[in-house]
C-alpha cells in the first residue's frame, strides 16, 4: 500500500513539473514579443535618484506589511488555524503580484476607457519602462511608480481574508483573488487615481488608498462574511488569540511600514513626504490612546489587543487625508476614527449577527470611510497644492464630493463582491471547508502543517 502511494505521489509530482515547465516555455517564447518593452528610451537626466531611491525603499516597506498582516490576523485566530492565515498572505501577495504585472496595472493606470477602466496598453508592463510616466510621478521610472503600486495592489485582498479566516476554501480564495483584483480593486484604483479617473476628475482627494484600499476590502469584507456564513462557533475578536505578541508585532511592522505607504504615496523625497510621515505617526498614536482609553472603560483593563488594533485603526483613518493635513488635524482625526471605529466593532458585535471575524468592515470599511469624509473637513491647499481645501478652510464642495467617492466606493466594492461570489458558488465552487475541516482548524485539515509542535 505504501509503495502504491508514493508512486501516486511521484506520478503526480511528475505531471505538474510537465505541464509547469511547458507553461515556462510558452511564457519565455512569448517574450520575443516584448523585447525591451520594459526598458525603453529614456533621458537618465530625467530622474531623480533621490525620489528613485526613497520609492524603492517606500515600495519594501509597503511590501512587508503584507506578512504584517498575516502575523496581526494570525495572532488574532486560533492556534489550529494560524498556519492558514500566514499562508493566505503569501499566496495572495504572489498571485495579485502576477495579476498587477500581467493586466492589473494596465486596467488601473493606462489610458483612459470612459472614466471607468484603463484600456490595455500596458499589457504585460509594454512600455512601462525606464522613462517616467509624466502622468504620475515625472522624476522616477514608470517601473518604480508600477512596482510601489503593486504593492498597494497585493495587500488589499489580504485585509479581506480577515472577515473569513478559519472556515474560507482555499481553491475558492484563489480564484476569487484573481476575479476580486481585477473587477473590483483594478477599477476603483482607475476611478481614485488615474488623471482620467471618474472620481478624481469630480475632485475626490485620497492620498494614499483610504477608499482605493481600505473601503475596498472593508465593504467587500462584510459582503463575503454574509455570504460565506458564519463559524460553527461564532467568538468575537480576540477571544480564541492564540498569540498576543503575534498581533503586537503585526502592528509594530504594519507601523514601520504604513510610513511608506503614506508617505511614499507623495512620490518624491521632499516636504509631503516628510508632513505625510509625521501625521501619519500622529494620528496613529492617538488612535493606539483612544481604544486602549475605550477598552478600559469598557473592560476595567486596558486591553493590549485594543491598543495594537486602535493604532491599525487610526493608519486607516488617516490614510486619505495623510498629504492633505497637518499635525492638529492628524490628531483629531486620530481621535474621531479611534472612537467610530471601536463603535462599529461594538455595533457590529453587539446588535447583529454578523460574523466578520476579525471585524474588517469595521476596522477598514468604516476606518476608509471616516478618513476619507474627514478629508472633506481638514484638507489644506498649502500643504499639498495638488490637493483642495475642506470645509474648515472654506471649500464646503470638498466635503460633498469625498461623500460621494465613499458612496461610490462602498457600494460597488460590496455589490461587485457579492456578485463574484455567487458565480463562484453558481460554478459549484464552494466558499467554505467541510464542518469536520473547520473543527479540525485549516492548518491540519488543509496544508497539513501545524502551527506550535509543543
């Protein structure tokens, strides 16, 4: 019986290392036609090395939030099922970043289709190369402004896994990765950031991803956690954490490298950077303060789980109006974000029935949307002048239009979810592992690997 087994195992290592490498043949075949499509000419006199080198590094820091993630959620689950979340973070960031190089990036950035979506110019990164692309970042190359980008691309669907850890199916959250990327982050990032953009010509500000990112996967979040059901034994956050310092790490690392998210979202090595940074390390400090002050009051205790996830929180919140606003401003919204985001969590754990597990809605969904409606309120010309002022400094139009741009946002990225997942489930892929898989915990009953070997 052993024998048969292994030469089943050794068949089927052979069968996937065959096709795998004809893929690898067809894929180098197929560079003949994009020779040099990602160099180009350029004038080396065109770049900055100084706003090279920072988008680089800014683009590593971004990078490592994606594992941050993995080690916040993971510390948050169970110990059956921290194994599982790691590995989700890590497939994700490897599939979007394939997807970003492939389509992605030119459904988000390439010319203009009617204010929705980028046409295909840039199909396979074709002439996205050594020259700069004037219409986002004129003094690095348009492949540094791509692969900082891809980095905002790739840890997006990760902060979804969150709403369904412990129970997703994992061929079903591949595909669903790839379908979510393309129809529901490539268009909005079009809308927000492209010059052509529907919601960037209305006005919409978004530094740096608070609708693009975080209300993107807060609303899809919630509409997979209705769909995708609740646990077998439903627990609010932080009551199965298998591992505190986990969580604290993960927000340690996501605060090391929200500073290049934020503030390399200015694209050079210059003031906005440097207001971008401060604010961002303002606002979430406050933050931090604010839920540790709301879980004492609530608990007695100031929770360290609440302080870690209130710091997540206020990165959120600022994250739109980082380029925007000053230090004061940085605090209240800092504050502001604090308080309604510990209030979405209680809402939604106390008067629904909703099982966003590690409250992605919340956190994200309704952290993006303060944020961004904030902006409407505190945003400053002479901070940033590519930007607009709020409603504090005379421009009360801001506010109507960031209100906008979050109903916009929220809207299609829970109908557009929603709707991938029922063709998923149409083309009988379930979204979930067998009962007996989730009692077991993912991390056996699906990778076969466990977490602590105690």
């Amino acid at each position: 019986m052993e024998q048969l087994l292994a030469r089943e195992k050794n068949g089927r290592i052979v069968k996937a290392s065959f096709w795998l490498l004809i893929l690898g043949a067809i894929v180098g075949l197929g560079s003949i036609f994009f020779a040099g499509a990602s160099a180009g000419v350029f004038d080396s006199s065109s770049i900055d090395t100084g706003d090279t080198a920072w988008m680089l590094v800014s683009a590593a820091f971004v990078m490592l939030m994606t594992p941050a993630v993995g080690f916040f959620y993971g510390g948050m689950v169970s110990s059956k099922n921290v194994v599982s979340v790691l590995k989700q973070s890590l497939v994700i960031f490897s599939l979007v970043t394939v997807q970003w190089a492939v389509i992605g990036y030119s459904l988000a950035f390439a010319p203009d289709v009617g204010g929705i979506i980028g046409n295909l110019d840039f199909f396979g990164l074709r002439g996205v190369g050594f020259a700069p692309d004037p219409n986002y970042a004129a003094t690095i190359p348009a492949l540094v402004f791509m692969v900082y980008q891809s980095m905002f691309a790739t840890i997006t669907p990760v902060l979804i896994i969150g709403a369904f850890v412990e129970r997703i199916k994992f061929k079903t959250l591949v595909v669903f990765t790839l379908l979510w990327a393309t129809l529901v982050y490539d268009p909005i990032a079009h809308w927000v950031w492209s010059p052509d953009g529907w919601l960037r010509a209305l006005g919409a500000l978004d530094f740096a991803g608070g609708t693009v990112v975080h209300m993107s996967a807060g609303f899809s979040a919630l509409a997979a956690a209705l769909l995708v059901g609740r646990r077998l034994k439903q627990s609010n956050i932080g009551e199965n954490a298998n591992n505190i310092p986990f969580v604290i790490l993960g927000a340690v690392l996501l605060w090391f490298g929200w500073f290049g998210f934020n503030a390399g979202s200015a694209l050079t090595a210059g003031a906005l950077a440097a207001s971008a940074f401060v604010a961002t390390n303002i606002a979430a400090a406050v933050a931090a303060l604010t839920w540790a002050t709301l879980s004492w009051a609530e608990n007695k205790k100031p929770s360290a789980m609440s302080a870690a996830t209130g710091a997540v929180c206020g990165f959120v919140a600022i994250t739109p109006a980082s380029g925007f606003v000053g230090p004061i401003a940085a605090i209240a919204i800092g504050i502001i974000g604090g308080v309604v985001t510990y209030g979405a969590v209680w809402l939604r754990t106390k008067k629904t029935k909703i099982d966003d597990t590690l409250d992605v809605w919340a956190a994200h969904g309704i952290g993006g949307l303060t944020g961004a409606v904030l902006t409407g309120f505190f945003a400053e010309k002479v901070i940033n002048s590519a930007g607009n002022n709020g409603l504090l400094f005379g421009n009360p139009n801001q506010l109507l239009v960031q209100v906008i741009a979050v109903a916009a946002v929220g809207v299609y990225s829970f109908a557009a979810t929603w709707l991938i997942l029922k063709l998923l489930t149409f083309f009988k892929m379930p979204l979930r592992v067998s009962e007996a898989e989730e009692v077991q915990g993912l991390d056996m009953a699906v990778h076969g690997e466990a977490g602590y070997r105690l």
